[in-house]
C-alpha cells in the first residue's frame, strides 16, 4: 500500500511488488486513515485476506 499526494487529490494504491499489478486504487482529497482503511476494505472484498504459504 502506498499514498502518494497530488495536488488536488491523493492516490492510495495497492501494488503486488512481483507483478507491479494494481489491485485496489481510490483518488481521496487527502491522505486520512479513513481514506487507507476504505482502500483496504476494497482489496480484501476484491482478493480477500492473505494466507500463509
């Protein structure tokens, strides 16, 4: 998960580091908790929770 603040807006985004596949993304008017904690609730109905290998 990363955050990177724009001038208008902030990207939130999820990147898979082996596939630099995007999988969650939201455009927020800051940078808050709330806005990282509703990206997140986005991947995981998306992908779901990690599991151990």
């Amino acid at each position: 998960m990363d955050g990177s603040p724009g001038p208008r807006y902030a990207l939130i985004v999820f990147i898979d580091d082996a596939t630099s596949r995007l999988l969650a993304l939201g455009f927020f008017r800051s940078e808050p908790t709330e806005a990282c904690m509703e990206t997140l609730r986005d991947h995981l109905a998306a992908h779901g929770r990690r599991a151990a290998a």
